[in-house]
C-alpha cells in the first residue's frame, strides 16, 4: 500500500471523515466510468510480432474553472520502487507523470500535470479539498491515493510496483474469436484499465499490479461477463453468449378485443 509523509501544516488533513471519503470515492468512479466510455482518448498501437493491440485510456477531465482563486495548497509527491519484502526501495526515475484530480462539486478537474526531477514531483497552487494522485511510469503499476489537501504544504510517498500484464482472450460459445471486444480492468482505485481485443479475439492489459481485479468484457449483441480475481499465470479466457431476445405474441383472446 502507498506510504503517507506528512508536513508539520498537515494538521487536519488525517481527521477527514469517512463520509468524505465514500463521497469522493463515489463520485470519482461514476466520473472514470464516464471518461473510459465517453471522454477518453483511446491511443491504439500495434506490437510487433504480436497479435494483440494494447490500449491507453488517457483521462481528458476539464481544467479547475477559472474562478477558483483561492489555490493555497502545495503537494510534493515522492516515487519509489517498492521492494520484494514490500518496503520502501530507491526512486523510480526521472520522467514519471503524477497527476492531482480535484473533486469539486461532486465533479473532477485536472489541478496539476508534471513530471518526476530528482525523485520528487511538485505540485502547487492547488485548491483545498480532496483529490485523487495519479502516478504513471515505465515498466510500472500505476499507482494512486485519495488525499485531503489543506492551506499549506505536505508531502505524499506512493510505492510502485512492478508491472503486470494480463493476457485475455475473448471467444463465442463455439471458439470463435471476437475482434472490438472492449475489456475493463478495475482494480482497488476508480480509474479502470482498458483495452480492445483484435481480430484473433486477443487483447493484453498492461501496468497493472498483483491485483485483485475485476474483468469486465462487453461485445455488442452478447450478454456482458465479470471476471473476479483473474491469474496471471496462463491467459484469461472469456466465453460470451448471444443476447436472448424473448417474443411474445398476443394470445388469440387479445386479438379479438
């Protein structure tokens, strides 16, 4: 789990209640499931060699409105690799993106979006309230925490771990593959992975960690399918079925009124 540092002005911050809490985590789930739909850009590349097209779900959320000037918080987010006994190991490196969303309103903004220099990432000018940080590396998990921000500075420590990959392949009842299947990973935070399978009805999701996750696949004209806690170790095979669509005829004492 992410580790917690906080600066002597961070009093307040660790009384947040956990109405608050539900509030913002609701909130930020019903907006990701929104932006994974609707918003997102959905960047497709081709690995060489393979058969499967991994996708990056970029969030594209509205900047902070302009009339919130009142901007008195700062976070300085640290990055490192967490090690095999699960303590804290060295800096991940330079160039991992951290990004602060703002819950306003029951509504998510993009408050700040930098980059990692010498372990650290600085984020300033930030409204007081609740956000959701959001850090993103090469070869890495991403990683993310709900924190509670007050006028002043504090600091945030996230561990990243390893990346995973899962491999999935979605086929009809009688083996067939199905291309454009959309798959959803969601694991403990509210911002699910995704990607679509290709015409061999493969698909790989990438920066995820050990888990648990929920597998959701959805293919126009078939019931969708969750898959809880799904292995590793060999690749995850979904079987849809056909939508069934019930037909109900007047009966003949209808047809005479």
């Amino acid at each position: 789990m992410p580790h917690e540092k906080k600066l002597p002005n961070d009093e307040g911050s660790s009384n947040a209640s956990a109405s608050s809490w539900d509030r913002a985590l609701a909130a930020f789930r019903t907006f990701a499931v929104v932006v994974a739909h609707w918003v997102a850009l959905l960047v497709v590349a081709t690995i060489p060699g393979g058969a499967s097209r991994p996708l990056v779900v970029e969030l594209v959320v509205p900047p902070l409105p302009s009339d919130i000037s009142d901007r008195p918080a700062e976070l300085v987010v640290a990055l490192y690799q967490r090690a095999k006994d699960g303590s804290r190991g060295p800096p991940t490196p330079d160039g991992a993106r951290v990004r602060a969303f703002s819950i306003l309103g029951g509504k998510a903004y993009g408050a700040a979006d930098t980059r990692v220099e010498h372990g650290t990432a600085r984020m300033r000018a930030l409204p007081i309230g609740e956000h959701w940080i959001v850090a993103e590396a090469n070869g890495y998990a991403r990683a993310s925490r709900m924190v509670m921000l007050v006028a002043g500075a504090r600091s945030l420590e996230l561990l990243m771990d390893e990346a995973r990959e899962l491999e999935v392949e979605v086929v009809t009842e009688a083996g067939a593959g199905l291309s454009d299947a959309e798959i959803e990973v969601q694991g403990g935070d509210p911002f699910p992975l995704g990607a679509r399978t290709d015409q061999t009805g493969h698909a790989r999701v990438s920066r995820l960690s050990d888990g648990p996750y929920t597998v959701t696949v959805t293919v126009p004209g078939f019931d969708t399918v969750d898959v809880r806690h799904p292995s590793f170790d060999k690749p995850l095979r979904v079987v849809m079925k056909k939508l069934c669509l019930l037909y109900t005829s007047p009966s003949p004492r209808d047809r005479t009124r």
